[in-house]
C-alpha cells in the first residue's frame, strides 16, 4: 500500500514538472497566477476544515455532552500517538464520519447522529479508528498538495477556454501566430494534466481509505468492527446519505461515499472510495494477519 501511494505521488511529482516546463516554454507570465492559486491554496490549507464543518453544519460538542465519545477518541488518539482532535457531531439520520484539519493539532473528528444512533460502541469505536488514522498520516496535507497543481491546471483550461490570451509572456502585440499557437499548447496540456491528475487524486484518495481501513484494524484489534460498520453504512440509501455529501470535496472525506456508488473497475477509476467488496475482501485479510 506504501509503495502504491508513493507511486501515485510520483507520477503526480512528473506530471506536474512536465506541466511547469511547458508553460514556461510556452511563455506565460506566473506573476498573477501564483497570487491568484497561492491565494486559493492557502484559503483552503488554512480554512477547508471551517468550510467543510460549515457545508455539512457539523457541531463541535465538549466532554460533557458526550462523555462517552470523547473517551473514546481521547483512547484512541493516545494509541495513535496524536494530539486528541476536537469532536463534532452532523445532526443528520444518515450514518457516516469524517475528518478535516491542515494538521493532528488543529484536526476535528465528526460522526453523524444516525451513526451513533445505528451502530454499536465497537463499531463506532472502529469508525473513530478510521478517522484517527486519517489524522495520524496527515491526509488532508496530503490531498491539499496533490490537488494544488490540478487546480492550476484547471483553472489554467477554463480561462484560456473562455477568455483566450491575456496571460502575458508572449501573447499578444505582433505575435498573434505565436500566442495563437502557445495558447492553444498550453490549453491541450492544461487539459490533459487536468485529466491525468483527476484520476492520480482519485486512486490516492482510495489509497488513503484502504490506509486508515488497515489502521483502524491494528488500532483496535478487531477488523470484523469495521467491517460491519462499513456494511450498516453502505446499506444506507444513497438518497439518504446524500443529506451530508452534498458536494465532491465533502464526499471524499466520508468514511463512506454518499454521491455515488464505486462500483466495478471503470466506476471505481472515478471514485474517492474502493467498492465496498474490495474493503470488506481487505480487511478479512487484515483480521487473519492480526489473529495469526
């Protein structure tokens, strides 16, 4: 699973090296589209985890509303060796969880009303072993800067798409010829590392997910927990879940997808998530690792 992932890091690391080097020798002046991305980037390292807190009207909850619970991740965060991460709760029947935060120390776990309504404590507590794991790798880091030169790059198609030239360097004056061909360069390879990249992200988020499933087991020992968590969440109808997943960048932090279902091979190359066969196949392996 390491090797997959940093893998997937470096042909991301590639691809967006190639990228660089045909916009600097396509000539295109970086001095507006660093403030503009550097803007973004930093907007979302800095206040993603208020947004998405926000986006799904998640609630951080003290130790005496929910003692139990935050015992729990208290437990847990000590045996992952991270700062305890603060507690919130989405007031939403659909059962489900996920964490956000630029760092361990500045992290929140979130589960939904419906989850501590319809699982039992091992399965919850195998749940927050899940999202302890996210936090412990540092998966919003991760996702933020695997995502930031995508960004550019679609960004980068949409304005030549819909404005044309104006990006400076070569465009423009008595050089139409060449800006019309720089352009249209910048836009083909703009669109393709887009595309490259949107399916790299994908396959690291679902790298991330099989991560925090095997951390999890190890965390707590007992990989059959998850594994009927995952299943009382996945039998959940999609319509239903879809009340806290409402946009993609929400559903990707999901324990369990709630926009889409991952289907087989071509429909989980699309997804955030494994389908539901190949964890469930994952963690059976991981319980006779452990209980042998």
């Amino acid at each position: 699973m390491s090797a997959r992932m940093f893998l997937t890091m470096f042909l991301l690391a590639v691809l967006y090296l190639v990228f660089a080097l045909v916009l600097f020798t396509a000539g295109v002046s970086f001095t507006w589209l660093i403030v503009i991305v550097g803007a973004m980037l930093l907007a979302q390292y800095y206040f993603s985890d208020r947004m998405v807190l926000l986006s799904t009207g998640a609630k951080v909850i003290s130790p005496e509303q929910a003692p139990e619970l935050h015992a729990i991740v208290y437990r847990l965060a000590d045996e992952a060796g991270v700062p305890k991460p603060k507690i919130a709760v989405v007031p939403t029947p659909a059962p489900n969880a996920f964490a956000t935060g630029r760092s361990p120390g500045h992290a929140v776990v979130a589960v939904t009303q419906g989850l501590l309504d319809r699982l039992n404590p091992q399965e919850i507590e195998a749940v927050l072993a899940h999202e302890m794991s996210h936090v412990r790798n540092h998966d919003m880091v991760v996702m933020t800067l695997a995502t930031f030169f995508a960004t550019v790059a679609m960004f980068l198609t949409r304005y030549l798409f819909f404005f044309g030239g104006g990006l400076g360097g070569s465009y423009g004056g008595g050089q139409k010829n060449r800006s019309g061909g720089g352009m249209a360069m910048v836009f083909l390879v703009s669109l393709v590392v887009g595309v490259v990249s949107f399916l790299l992200i994908r396959a690291l988020s679902r790298y991330r997910e099989y991560a925090a499933d095997r951390g999890s087991a190890y965390l707590t020992e007992a990989p059959a927990n998850l594994r009927s968590a995952l299943i009382k969440i996945s039998n959940t109808p999609l319509g239903r879940q879809r009340s806290i997943g409402q946009t993609d960048a929400v559903n990707a932090l999901l324990i369990a997808p709630s926009l889409k279902g991952a289907g087989e091979f071509f429909g989980e190359l699309f997804s955030t998530h494994p389908s539901l066969k190949h964890r469930l196949a994952y963690l059976d392996e991981l319980e006779h690792q452990i209980n042998h």
